[in-house]
C-alpha cells in the first residue's frame, strides 16, 4: 500500500472512531451518565486528533512542493473528517440539551 493511502485510511479510521465516540456519548447522556458522556467525548477528540495529524501531514507534504494526487481514497477521509467534526458539535449540543431538560 502507498504512502497516501495509508494516510487516507489512518484518517478513515481514526474519524470513524471518533464518530462513534460521539454517537454513544449522545446516547450515554440521554440515560443521564453526564460523566460517562463526557469521558467518550474526550476518547473520540483523542482519535480525531490522531486522525488529524495524519491529515496535517498531507498538508505539509503539499505545503512543501509536494502535490497530492486527489483521488476518490482521499475525497472520502475529507468527507469524513467533515462529518466526524459535525456530529462532535452536534453531540456536545444534545449532551447539553438534555442536561437542561433533566434539571
């Protein structure tokens, strides 16, 4: 395997991770576990960070004079780097949400 699909999928990985951190942290906090939520929301920011330095270094790479070849690989890490980032927002506005509607 090349050097950007390995990047691409050390990406995939790591966001999916997080992802689904985030999802069960929702889950976690609509049962009241505030603590438990917040503990999977720090998990999945640690994966998303992984995820990210293997992007940041794709950006460095290209940064340097080195072009990246866009292919469809690549395309679907940025797609999910976007949704893992979108549902993280979302989970820390649900998990807020339902703090207020259990006080």
């Amino acid at each position: 395997m090349e050097g950007l699909e390995m990047i691409c999928f050390k990406i995939i990985a790591g966001v999916g991770a997080a992802r689904s951190c985030f999802i069960e942290a929702m889950q976690i906090a609509r049962k009241g576990d505030y603590e438990k939520a917040e503990q999977l929301i720090q998990d999945g920011e640690k994966e998303f960070v992984n995820a990210h330095q293997a992007h940041a270094e794709l950006i460095t790479n290209e940064a340097n004079g080195n072009k990246t070849d866009v292919t469809l690989l690549l395309l679907h890490a940025e797609d999910q780097i976007m949704s893992a980032e979108t549902i993280k927002i979302m989970a820390l506005e649900m998990i807020e949400m339902c703090r207020q509607f259990n006080k």
